[in-house]
C-alpha cells in the first residue's frame, strides 16, 4: 500500500484504503479496540445488572406490540433519577474520558505502519501510545472544551431564541433565525473540522496540535468535511440497522451488549477513515511545501 500512501488521493480513493485497510488487517483493529473498550462494556453490563434489566429481552407491558414498543422506550420519574443508572453513567463517561484517546491512538500507529509497510506487534502499538498518554488526554480535553463553547453553547443559544420568536408569534423572524442558525452550525462544523487532527498530531509530533491541524487542512476543508459526512453516515447506517434489534430485544442486556460491540466496529471505521484523511493531509503539505521551496529558488 506504499505507493498510494506516498501520493494525494481523490476523495473515492480515500474512502476505498480505509475499507481496504479495515478489511486486510480487521482482527487486530477490532480486538485491539475491544480490549480498550471492555471496561466501558464490562461498567454498563454490571449497572445495567444492578438496575434490573433483562437478560435476553426487557420489553414494557402493552396490550399491543406498538405499546410494548412505545413504553420500552418511555422514561418515567423514578427511571430517570435512578441512582444506580446516574452514578453507572458518570463512572463510563469517565472511564471513556481515558479510553478514547489511547484507542484511536493505537489506531493511528498501525495506520502508520501499514503505510511504511512495516510488521507490527499489537504490544508494540499499546505501549507506544501509552508513552504519548498525557500529552493525548490533555488535548482531547482541551478540544471538547474547545467545541463545547464554540458549538454546544451558540447553538443552545439560536435554538432557544428560535423557540422564543415562534412563541411570541414572530415568525418570519423565527424563519430567518432558523436560517442564520443553519448557517452558523455550518461555519461551526468546518470550524472544528479544520482542528480535528489535533489527535494524530498530539501523537506523532507535539501537543494540543490544534493550531497545526488548523494548518493541515488549508485548502482541503471541504473534502475533508465531506469525507467526515460520509463516514459519519456509513456508521449511522450500521448502527441503524442493528438498532432494529430492539423491537425484539427491548433494552436488555444482551441488546446493550450487541450495540456496544457494534460501537466497537464503527469507531473502527470513523477511526482508520481519519488516519487516512490525515496522513493524505501530510502528502499533500509536503508537496505544497516543496513547491514553495522550488518557486524560492527560481
């Protein structure tokens, strides 16, 4: 695969590697990322345990299947203040806070050395990341603080003022909001697409890496934003149809079980898909690179 990781990449042929390369080396991605991810699933199992869930099926009373199905899904006081649930939930969000970092990095490393055609070891990968652990959390952080304020908040802010204008009756204010906020949520997502190559750069070069993923991503945001779409709603898709499950499965514990695994495999994806986004970036700079220095010396 070195040579067409040693040249840009048309947008199908980005799309083609990261397949290619998920397909030839898929059971070393997947149980490198299940391990990484088996505390979070082993933490929901057992709180999903503690608050009473079903093993195989867990489906809610109904006199039909349609008010089986809406009451499954219905979340009544006690359910939604549930101390176990709350603290579970706070204890995976934490443990996650950890994982995803060193995951997506263990990622990015066999990525690299696919592309420099070398023999890889997955003890090798894990202990290589580890060495970059707080320069990747410490970026990771920053960057959700970062999209928290510069996206969550605005965004609240238009949704709440748009409610406002159709309640107070102005509607064609509203209208125009509704506008205006789409266009900001756009700006916003290109925004934090130019940064979000902070992580392979926290990695293989220095930290929070986001003023050089800024760089990075001159001229290809568009693509790069495209690519980002499109991975995002190839996995949807998958987790999507596997959701489907649970019109049989209620919100058991082995339908939890079976969505997790199925999360496993889609960060796969979106994971690999940007490692290969990333390193054509870096094809790209330097031929942008050696050109500027080409036009210097004439």
């Amino acid at each position: 695969m070195d040579n067409i990781f040693s040249r840009p990449k048309q947008f199908g042929e980005i799309l083609d590697l990261t397949f290619r390369i998920i397909k030839d080396h898929f059971g070393k991605l997947f149980l490198l990322l299940l391990a990484f991810n088996s505390p979070v699933i082993i933490t929901q199992l057992i709180v999903q345990i503690m608050s009473g869930r079903g093993l195989i099926r867990d489906v809610a009373e109904g006199e039909n299947f349609i008010e089986q199905f809406i009451n499954t899904y219905a979340v009544t006081d006690v359910e939604l203040f549930d101390q176990t649930e709350i603290t579970g939930n706070l204890i995976i969000l934490l443990i996650s806070l950890f994982i995803y970092p060193l995951a997506t990095a263990t990622v990015y490393l066999i990525v690299k050395k696919i592309k420099n055609s070398q023999d890889y070891e997955l003890k090798e990968i894990v202990q290589q990341s580890f060495t970059r652990f707080w320069p990747l959390l410490g970026s990771y952080i920053l960057f959700g603080l970062i999209t928290f304020f510069v996206f969550v908040i605005p965004i609240g802010i238009g949704v709440g003022l748009i409610v406002y204008s159709f309640t107070a009756g102005s509607i064609l204010v509203g209208l125009l909001m509704i506008l205006v906020l789409l266009g900001a949520l756009l700006g916003c997502l290109l925004l934090i697409t130019r940064w979000s190559f902070y992580l392979p750069i926290s990695l293989f070069d220095r930290a929070p890496g986001l003023s050089e993923s800024f760089q990075l991503t001159k001229g290809r945001t568009w693509m790069t934003f495209g690519l980002y779409i499109t991975l995002f709603l190839i996995t949807t898709f998958i987790s999507s149809a596997v959701e489907v499950l649970s019109i049989f499965l209620g919100l058991s514990i082995l339908y939890s079980l079976i969505i997790s695994i199925v999360g496993v495999f889609t960060s796969m994806i979106f994971a690999v898909g940007t490692a290969v986004i990333y390193f054509d970036l870096k094809v790209r700079q330097s031929g942008n690179d050696l050109k500027q220095m080409i036009d210097q010396y004439q």
